[in-house]
C-alpha cells in the first residue's frame, strides 16, 4: 500500500515540473528577447537622433548660406537636398521600406512637436527620420518591423544684433569713457564686456540714457554711485543686468575680398580739396581718400543698384575742415567704407564741419554696415575711428572695429553718429549728446546656427 502511494506521488511530481520547466523556458525567452531587441532599438534609437540632428543642421547651413538671396527659404531645394545627402551617408536612404526621411523647411509646416501645424519660422528645418527595424527573439510576440523614430529641428539665420553699443575689451577700465556735457543717448541697449569697477567712465556732466544696461557680472562693470545717473528711456529708472561677457557678434563675417568682389582701381591718395565736387565710386583706393578745404565727396553705389565697397588700402579717410560727404541723390542700395590699414596713421577720420551723410549697404553679406575696419589683435590694436559731426551728420548703419577704438563727438544736438557701434572701446566727447539710433536703416546682422529641438 505504501508503495502504490509513493509511486502515484512521484507521478504526480513529474507532472507538475513539466509546465512549470515550458513556462520558465518562455519567460527566460522574452527576457533574452528584452533584452536583445530592446538593447538593439536603444542603439537604434541613437543612431537615428544622431542622423536627425546632422540632417538638421546640413539643411541649416545651407539655409544660411543662402540667406541673403532666399531669407530663410529654400526656392531651389537645396537645404532639403543637403538634409537628404547627410542621411543617406549615415545610413538612411529615405527608400520608403527600411527608411523614411521626412525635410520640413521654412515656410512649410512642422510636422510634429509642441508647434505641430505651425508654420516653420524663416531659416529653420524640421527632418523626421524613421528606421524600421528588423526582429529577431521578439518575434515570438508579433512580426512586421518596428518603427524607431527621431526629430530635429535647427535654424540658419542671419538676425539683427540687439545691443545698440557693444564694448569687447574683457578687462580694461573706461571701456566706455564720456567726458563732456554732452553724453550717450541710445534707442537701444549698452554692453560693456570689461570687468573692472570702472569699465563706464563718466566726467564733465554728461549722463547716459539706454532702454537696457548689460554689464559683465564678474566685476559690476561700473562703480556704485554711476547707477544713480544712468537713465532709462523716457526718463524711467534704468534697467540693468549682469551676466558674463559675449563674444564679438561679428566675427564670422569675412573681410571683403578686393580681387574676388572685382572691385576696380580708382586712384592713389585721392584728393577732394579746393571748393570741387568730386563724385567717388567704389573700388580699391590705394592711400584712401582725403577731402579738405571746403570739398564735396559725393558717394556712389554700384551702377547695377547693388550697394558698394570703398575699400581703402591704406591712408584711411580723412575729412577736415568745412567739407562734405554726401549719398549721391535717389541711390537706396547703400554703400560701405572698409579700412585695410597697415599703420596707425591709416584711419578713418570724419571730422569736417560740413555735412556728412553716411547709409549703409541694403542688402547682401555686409547689409546694415556703414564702416568697417580691419581687425586689430589683442598685441596690436588698429587704428581709432574718429566720426564727429559738427554741422549736420546722419551716419547710420553699423560702426564695426574689433580691437580699436571708435571716438565720438558732436555738437549738434540732432545729429546721428551711427545705428549701432561694436568696438574693443568707445570714447565719447562734446557739447552735445551722442545719438546712435538705428532708425529706419538696417544694422549688422549675425550668424545663429545651430540645433533647437
């Protein structure tokens, strides 16, 4: 009797262990199928991200490439090309089965994310890449590829520098110096990169008037008791922030180029002097331009209605005495001044008591830039850009001289000594204050590149 039970125990044992061993074994399947697959798609799913943001930016660069002639379109499709082309050498042809790439480029619509329906803004690119992935242990839960997604969105734009005066030098006291009763009178905002105590130099009674002051966090940027003169639009208090220095907006930008832009030879140490009028054009003036004794330099654009460059190749630019520099009359594209120096003597110096009207270039690479020197090093700074406006000045545009100083004056209480200044150090003087307003001509632009989704 004992054995029967012990028998018909042990068979039921046996039987037991038989599901229990077919359950374990499908468990441990779809862990191993977890883990592979789900491994797999993780590295997947890295690499189609990493596709996207290289697509992305591809299309970008292409978008900003072209932005002068396209602003921020792509009329031939060469940004959803550039997009395709860098998918397909990481891997992802776009054929419709194993991948499908998807370009989205301004003004088309976003095709996903938090603006999904919206139009994409001028100069960005949406690219969705989806890979369909291969099975291997997973497909004991179901069949057909599974969908591994990613998306990047990134601008190439050229956009308007906001700040009205920008002083680079990162340590230097009198970064901005204002001695006089006159002052600085901005529509916009003052940075001062300089992180001494003493970057904003105030003597003589002159104040500042500014919608907004950026100051370098590291040392304050300006001793306490300037706070107390410093204003804000419409005689509100002033609006001040501090954080760290920002790099030169324009450092991108290319010198211009005398033999590539086929900009032709004008003259060497050309002379306006003795009551003449002399209509100037562009091209390369070999040891600048000087007019003096009651002369009148009138200023061209390019024949074809392009703006122009007067590019100096040395002596700079000098006007004294009652002389005058003018636009020529109904011309709109504008024109740009370029400071190849080689010494400290070849500078540009605006300093006639006559009229001095300076527009800058309309469109193109250097639209918004009325004068534009060569850049000096920290070991060498280039020459100092004197612009002083004593009977009627309207210089507009952007005064551009990284590692120089830009010196200011004026007398008149209506004149505009330019749009916007970017310089290592500004020094303003004279009885009147200092206007820089952009008005209606355009500024710089800057270079933004990059991912933002």
């Amino acid at each position: 009797m004992r054995s029967q039970l012990s028998s018909h125990g042990l068979s039921l044992r046996r039987g037991g262990v038989t599901p229990l061993t077919v359950l374990s074994l499908a468990l441990l399947l779809g862990v191993v199928a977890v883990a592979v697959d789900g491994g797999s798609l993780m590295e997947q799913r890295r690499h189609v991200q990493a596709t996207a943001d290289a697509a992305a930016l591809a299309a970008a660069a292409d978008l900003f490439a072209n932005y002068v002639a396209n602003q921020g379109a792509d009329p031939s499709g060469t940004a959803a090309s550039s997009a395709l082309a860098s998918a397909a050498a990481n891997g992802f042809s776009n054929d419709g089965v194993q991948s499908i790439v998807t370009v989205s480029v301004s003004p088309q619509k976003y095709q996903s994310g938090p603006s999904v329906g919206q139009p994409l803004p001028a100069g960005y690119v949406e690219v969705i890449v989806q890979s369909n992935a291969g099975r291997t242990f997973s497909n004991i839960f179901g069949s057909g590829a599974i969908p591994v997604r990613a998306r990047a969105v990134a601008r190439g734009q050229w956009i308007s520098i906001n700040d009205d005066v920008i002083a680079l030098n990162l340590r230097t006291s009198s970064a901005v110096s204002i001695t006089g009763s006159g002052g600085l009178n901005l529509q916009g905002s003052l940075r001062i990169n300089s992180s001494s105590s003493s970057a904003l130099s105030l003597s003589g009674g002159g104040g500042v008037t500014a919608s907004q002051y950026n100051l370098n966090s590291a040392g304050g940027g300006i001793a306490g008791w300037l706070v107390s003169i410093l204003n804000g639009l419409g005689g509100s208090p002033p609006s001040i922030s501090y954080g760290p220095p920002v790099a030169d907006p324009l450092r991108y930008l290319a010198d211009p180029d005398p033999v590539a832009l086929g900009l032709p030879l004008r003259g060497t140490y050309t002379r306006v002097n003795a009551g003449t009028v002399k209509d100037l054009y562009p091209g390369v003036y070999n040891g600048g331009i000087t007019v003096s004794s009651a002369g009148t330099a009138i200023l061209h654009a390019n024949s074809d209605g392009t703006p122009g460059i007067y590019y100096l190749q040395g002596g700079g630019f000098t006007v004294g005495g009652p002389s005058n520099v003018k636009m020529a009359t109904g011309e709109t594209a504008g024109i740009m001044l370029y400071n190849s120096w080689s010494r400290s003597v070849d500078a540009i110096n605006l300093s006639g008591s006559g009229t001095l009207n300076i527009t800058p270039p309309s469109t193109g690479i250097y639209k918004g830039i009325s004068i534009f020197q060569k850049r000096g090093t920290a070991s060498t700074a280039g020459p100092i850009v004197n612009v002083s406006g004593q009977s009627s000045a309207n210089v507009t545009g952007t005064i551009y001289a990284a590692h120089a100083m830009v010196s200011l004056s004026t007398t008149g209480a209506a004149n505009v000594l330019g749009g916007q200044v970017i310089a290592d150090t500004l020094s303003l003087t004279g009885s009147a204050a200092v206007n820089i307003n952009r008005g209606t001509q355009p500024v710089a632009n800057t270079r933004t590149l990059g991912l933002v989704e």
